[in-house]
C-alpha cells in the first residue's frame, strides 16, 4: 500500500495512546487532558518508521497560556550516539526558541539506554515559536537506537514540571 499521507492514530483505550510501529504506549495524566496523535507516513525516520507525533493539552491556567505536552520518537542515524543527537536536538532548540538558556541537564542510565532531561528558559514568548511559553522542560529517552524527545511549555506564572514529569514515566516499550 503506498502512503498517502498523515493518519489519525488509535487510541487503545480512552487516555492511552499506542503506536505498534514504533513499540510504546504513553498516557495521559487525568481526563481534564486532551490528547491526539497523528502518523504521517509521507515523512520517514532514519529507522524507515513514520513520523509521529503526540499532543496533550491541559487545562487552560489562564487566557493566555495552556500546558502542552509533546512527544515525538526519531532513530539514530548509524554512527551517531544519544550524545550527539543531544548536541543536535539543543541546536535546533536554539535556533527555534530566541534567547534559548538552559539550565544543567540530568542524566540517568536505563536498562538498554538513556535519560536526559533540563529546563530552559526563552527571552520571550511568542506564538510562532513551536510552543508558546517562556519555560520548557525537555526529556530524551534513548532505547536501542531511538531517542523519544518531549517537551512541554510552562509561563512564569505556571510551570507543571510534575506533570510532565507524570507523563513522561507513563512510557512504556512494548518489545
């Protein structure tokens, strides 16, 4: 079958996503999130695998800012490492986010793989940057020769880290 372009995703049950191609699950913190997927399997991986990528969206904290949530797994190409898909994922976050500030990056051994995680601030925030906001946490996970990034946004008023933090140990591989 030839790909036609992006797909609406299943969800196995009510709050928990599924993706069989790329082998992992990932819920939902509580019902007052939303949550949608999509697979475009136009665009392809280093792995051959579609892109995917997943929203939650919480409950708007006030008329300007709403937490989001985003999830998208991507392959090592051969021969890179999950440090430098780091080096290259704080590239493209610096050319994306003005005023890009990190704050030190954590990292923690897994069985078969890696977890990094920081905070960075924005000189500003703007709705053309991917997510709107002045704080963001970041997480990797590497597993085999896959990095799963997530990112969610944060105000200055409003920063749900922990939420994040809920989501993000929601994951789960499947193989």
């Amino acid at each position: 079958k030839v790909p036609t372009g992006i797909e609406d995703s299943d969800f196995a049950e009510a709050g928990v996503y599924v993706n069989e191609d790329w082998q992992f699950q990932i819920t939902r913190p509580d019902e007052t999130w939303g949550m949608n997927a999509s697979v475009s399997a136009l665009i392809r991986q280093a792995n051959g695998l579609p892109r995917v990528e997943v929203w939650m969206l919480g409950p708007p904290e006030s008329d300007a800012f709403q937490p989001t949530f985003y999830l998208t797994p991507d392959a090592l190409f051969q021969g890179d490492s999950p440090d430098s898909f780091l080096a290259d994922l704080e590239l493209e976050l610096s050319s994306v986010f003005a005023g890009y500030a990190p704050e030190e990056k954590q990292k923690v051994r897994l069985d078969g793989g890696e977890m990094t995680y920081w905070v960075f601030e924005t000189a500003f925030s703007s709705r053309e940057n991917f997510l709107p906001g002045t704080r963001f946490w970041v997480q990797t996970v590497s597993h085999g020769s896959e990095v799963f990034i997530m990112l969610g946004n944060g105000s200055s008023d409003y920063f749900p880290v922990n939420t994040y933090e809920r989501i993000a140990s929601s994951l789960k591989f499947l193989d």
